[in-house]
C-alpha cells in the first residue's frame, strides 16, 4: 500500500486533542478576473504564482476536489461546512458551471452535514438568468465593491480602462430585487480617504443583509496606504474611519445591516467565540483549491511575498489532512504561540488576537510582529468596549 494511502496520524496538542479540522472551502473555479482594479494584491502584488496556473479549474480538478472536500468532512464528522465559489471573478466559468459543482459537494458530502454555498463576485456579470440560476441551486451571492458611488469605484475598471460601476451597481441592485434571500452581502476594503458615514450610508442604498469591512492587505515592508510611521501617539486613519462608521452603525437603534467586523468585537468583549480572521484567537480553518487543483493558504498571504501561500500540496495526491499538518497552516492556527511578545502582553489579546496574520509581516522575521495595524486595531477595540460598557451601564440603571 502506498504511503499516501496510509497517512500518518495528525499531531495532538498537549492535551490529546486533534488540529481543529478546515471547515471553509475556497476553490477557485476561474483564476482570471474581467477587471484590472489598480490596487489589487492578487494580479498587481509581490505573488506571481497565478500567471502559470489555467484560468480555470478543468472538470477533474472540480471533481477530485469535491470528493477531497467530502472526504475531509466524513472523517471529521462536520455537520456544516462552507464552499466558496472564487476567483478571479468566478462568473466566468459560467453560472450552470457554478451550480453543477456546488450539487456535486452537496451529493458526495455526507447525509448529515449541510453546505453552505456562496460565490464572490464583482457583479459586472450578474444578469436575471445568471441570479436565478445560483438561487435556484442555493448558492447565496456576495459582492465585492468599494462603495456604493460611482466615485469609490474609480479604480475598478476593466482591462481597457472602463468603468465597473454601471454594470456593479446594476448586478447588486437586480439581485438585491428578485432575490434577496440570495444576497450575501457586500464586501469593502476600508479607505481612509473616503467619508466613513457617506460611504456606509451609500453602501446602505444597495440593500446588502451584512458588510465585511476589510482592512486593505499591507504590511512592515508594504505599508497600507497612507499610514504614518509607527511610534508613540501616531495618528489611527483606519482605526479612526472605523471608530466613526460603528457610531453611525451603533446608534441607528436598529440593525440596518449586519457589519462582521463589529459584531465580532463585540462577541470577543464579551467573552464570546469569535468567527473572524481579522480579530480573536480562534484558528483559521480555511484553505484554498487553486485551479490546477494547488491547495494553498488563503489569499491574503500573497500579499506579503511571492509563493507565500504555496504549500506543495494538491488534491490529486494528498488529502486536507494534509494541508492540517503543514507548517504554515500550523503557524497561522497556532493561536497566542504564533505571536510576538508585545502581543501576548497586551491586555487586549483576547479580542485583537494579533490582527489578521497578513498583516504582521515583516521581510526581516516573517510574520511574529504585531500587526502594521496595530495603533488602529486597538483604538476600535477601545472605542467598541467604551460603547459596549456605556450601553451595559445603561441597562442597569
């Protein structure tokens, strides 16, 4: 019998238990994007794997993945695991595409464990047919946009320099009208530059059941855009344009729409589980099927160096068992261990946990650095926990 038939058995932590299974799926169905955005990490960053891969996964990549997928599900007794459909822009492999293999997840996974399918788009390809083919399948839609103007989508052009937005914002809005129970949401990255209640309120007019708002990709050696050097009493520009949205978003006296970012500070203030990459301590359990069938770490490790998401792996020879034992996945799921000592003495690590790992590189020692983002993370989590305790000495009065 070979040896990959045979697997060794994963490692245990100190107290027997087994590495916490994957339990999201990203696969990227197409590995091209009909945009050229000017600020993307993916195409325009320092990782260059993509230009060697097929701009799309080949049937035998989908379906050996499918089975790898089930096969990790039934030997962990998942009762709910998350298939993202991405790319690239995902629609250009074609919605029917999109639906068969999301069926075909769903055929092999067993009886009782539910998928929870979604693709990430940028709407530019959303028509009724196309919508009412991933609803019909129970694939819910996320979009990706940077903001709900003409203006904040500036930099979204195509490859001839057109604009996205006539096309973006008449996907959102049509799927927004005919299905909105498949509406997912819409993702943003923050930018310091725009006005946080305008960009929130115009993000607002197109309806979205949750936002994720996304730190942009930036590190110690590649800083973010427009943050100052580090050091005492340094100004906070993104911590600042969250702290601002969470007011409007906090004081509404109802929930206009679900923003991940703040519902998951609250929940690790209080003492709750939380479900984020970008705050807590909880591990990671994504990982990504390339299109030629690569299993690699998530994406926003690209952003840091060329290859840094690879891990020799692929589902034609090795299971997501695998993908558990490799050192860099270990690394990022490693939890307080993995952080610098200036992290794990903060009394705020419970609820910051380091920030998104991406975030903590630096080319001289990797990645066991606090986050560039740091000043920022912790003047929002501040501000959250002032709320949070005004609200909950309200109650007690």
């Amino acid at each position: 019998m070979s040896r990959q038939a045979t697997p060794k058995p994963l490692p245990r932590a100190d107290d027997g238990r087994l590495p916490a299974p994957f339990g999201q799926f990203i696969v990227k169905v197409h590995g091209r994007c009909n945009l050229a955005c000017r600020y993307c990490y993916l195409y325009e960053g320092p990782d260059h794997t993509w230009r060697d891969r097929p701009a799309a996964a080949a049937p035998a990549v989908l379906d050996r993945t499918a089975h790898r997928i089930a096969e990790h599900a039934a030997a962990h007794g998942l009762r709910d695991l998350a298939l993202v459909l991405h790319g690239g822009e995902p629609l250009l492999a074609g919605a029917d595409r999109l639906a068969a293999f999301a069926d075909r997840v769903r055929g092999l996974a067993p009886e009782d464990c539910t998928v929870h399918t979604t693709v990430q788009t940028n709407a530019t390809l959303l028509t009724g047919p196309r919508v009412a083919t991933l609803a019909r399948h129970g694939i819910r839609i996320g979009i990706s946009l940077d903001g709900g103007r003409p203006a904040h989508n500036s930099r979204r052009t195509d490859h001839a320099g057109r604009p996205s937005w006539p096309a973006a914002s008449r996907g959102a809005r049509l799927l927004a009208d005919r299905h909105p129970d498949a509406y997912a949401g819409i993702l943003t990255v923050v930018d310091p530059d725009t006005d946080p209640v305008e960009m929130y309120e115009s993000l607002l007019e197109l309806r979205p059941p949750a936002l994720d708002l996304l730190l942009p990709h930036g590190n110690w050696t590649n800083p973010p855009p427009g943050l100052p050097p580090t050091g005492p009493g340094r100004p906070t520009p993104y911590g600042d344009w969250l702290v601002t949205v969470f007011d409007r978003w906090w004081r509404t006296g109802r929930r206009e729409t679900r923003i991940r970012l703040f519902e998951e500070c609250v929940a690790l203030l209080l003492g709750l589980p939380g479900a984020t990459e970008s705050l807590g301590l909880d591990p990671v359990d994504a990982i990504v099927i390339e299109t030629d069938g690569a299993i690699e770490q998530v994406d926003s490790l690209k952003s840091a160096y060329d290859t840094a998401a690879a891990t020799g792996l692929d589902v034609f020879h090795h299971t997501f068992d695998d993908a558990l034992r490799h050192p860099g996945v270990a690394a990022r799921r490693a939890g307080a261990d993995a952080l610098a000592a200036t992290c794990r003495a903060c009394p705020l690590l419970t609820v910051c946990g380091g920030g998104h790992y991406a975030h903590r590189y630096r080319a001289e020692n990797g990645f066991a650095n606090p986050s560039v983002y740091c000043a920022d993370l912790e003047r929002l989590v501040r501000h959250v926990a002032a709320r949070l305790s005004d609200a909950t000495a309200g109650d007690h009065r």
